[in-house]
C-alpha cells in the first residue's frame, strides 16, 4: 500500500495535510482543496489487502456503491459526498472518495470519555 505524504497534491487538486486513520479498505486524509479556496476535506483511499481478483473486484464494486449512496444521501447532519476519482501513483491506479471535513471529536474519543 503507497503510503501518501502530507503536502502531497492528488489529481492536481487536493493537498494532503495529514493521515486520519487507517483500516481495512485502506486510509482516510484531511486535505485540502486547492480549487475551493483550500476548503478541507477528507479523502477516503480505496485500498483492500486481498488476495483474489475477485475479492478486489468486489471489494471496488461495494466501494463505488458506496459512493452512490453517499452522493444520493443529503442531510445537513452528514458529511456532503464531493467526489470519487482515479489517480495513477508511481505507475499503480488508486480510487479515491471525497467528502466534507467534519471538524470535531471522533466517535470512539466520545464512546471512550463516556465510559470513563
């Protein structure tokens, strides 16, 4: 997996700041967009560790559907999906889901000063 580097410029457009987390499926950036007066924004990187072609065939499509349903989804309390786009790295293509930046506590920092 291409590890992105924070001052990174993705499709000539989205600026990395900074790695938000890590899972599964891949990682998750705050950037900001160049072409919205450095607006931030959270790219969602579509990277599966699998081994068949097609798990990650599968796994692209589960991806994509995702990204429909985020586009179709408008409600004020939910981050604004922008946009899903391809982009060739050091000769390797990778799929990238764009949304709003949310500032805020994340859901387990919340779960976990509760419990406390």
């Amino acid at each position: 997996m291409l590890c992105i580097q924070p001052g990174q410029i993705l499709s000539n457009r989205y600026a990395i700041v900074r790695q938000l987390g890590q899972g599964g499926f891949g990682r998750t950036y705050l950037a900001e967009d160049i072409n919205r007066f450095r607006e931030p924004c959270v790219l969602k990187e579509f990277s599966p560790q699998v081994e068949t072609r097609y798990v990650l065939e599968k796994a692209e499509e589960l991806f994509q559907r995702e990204a429909t349903v985020l586009y179709k989804l408008q409600h004020p309390q939910r981050p604004k999906f922008r946009e899903l786009f391809r982009t060739n790295l050091s000769g390797k293509e990778y799929l990238f889901l764009v949304q709003d930046y949310v500032q805020g506590q994340n859901y387990r920092t919340l779960l976990d000063h509760r419990l406390a």
